[in-house]
C-alpha cells in the first residue's frame, strides 16, 4: 500500500450512508434568530454552503450576536476539523498521487 493511499483513507470522511467525502465534510450548524429566520451553514470539506430561510434567498441582515456565533463556529471547525486547512491539503496532495499512480498502472503493459 503506498503513502498516498493511506494517507487518504485516513483523511476521507464517510457520511450516515457509507459515501465518501473530503475532510471536513459533513459539519453542520443551524441558528434561529428573534425574528424566526434560520441561517445555516453546512461544510462540505472543500467548501461551506451558506442556506437563509427555507424556499428563497433574501437580503438578510445578520444579529450581531449571530455573527458571532457563525464566526467562532466557523474558526472551531477549521481549528479541529481541518487541521487549520492542513488536512484538506495531505488529501489533495493524496488524491494526485493516487491519479498519478493509476496512470502509471493503466500504461503498463
């Protein structure tokens, strides 16, 4: 087994249903504001989708005390989920490596 390949089982992320993700993946938050309105953000290891309300997205001015609470929850979640961003990069650097060598693998004779 090379370094690459274990280095990536070790990173990936399975979800509930047995699917494979990047580092990260899977994290989730949800806040209710006074007004009702609910923010989300959902990380999905190489990005982070941002939902506002339910049906459509509307211009939406965010309580302090919200921000706040995405901001710290964003930094918890780099901090301990990604290493500071290191284990997304130990994942890409695999994910090439493994190309790399199933290239290598399929030109051979």
């Amino acid at each position: 087994m090379s370094f690459a390949l274990w280095l990536n089982r070790h990173l990936v992320t399975e979800d509930r249903k047995g699917h494979l993700a990047p580092p990260g993946a899977g994290a989730a938050r949800v806040w209710r504001q006074s007004d009702g309105t609910e923010v989300a953000l959902i990380a999905r290891g190489d990005a982070l989708d941002l939902y506002i309300g339910r049906e459509r997205v509307y211009n939406l001015t965010l309580e302090p005390r919200t921000a706040v609470a995405m901001a710290l929850w964003l930094l918890r979640w780099w901090r301990r989920t990604m290493w500071f961003g290191l284990k997304l990069r130990l994942w890409r650097w695999s994910q090439g490596k493994l190309l790399e060598e199933r290239a290598r693998a399929a030109e051979e004779p």
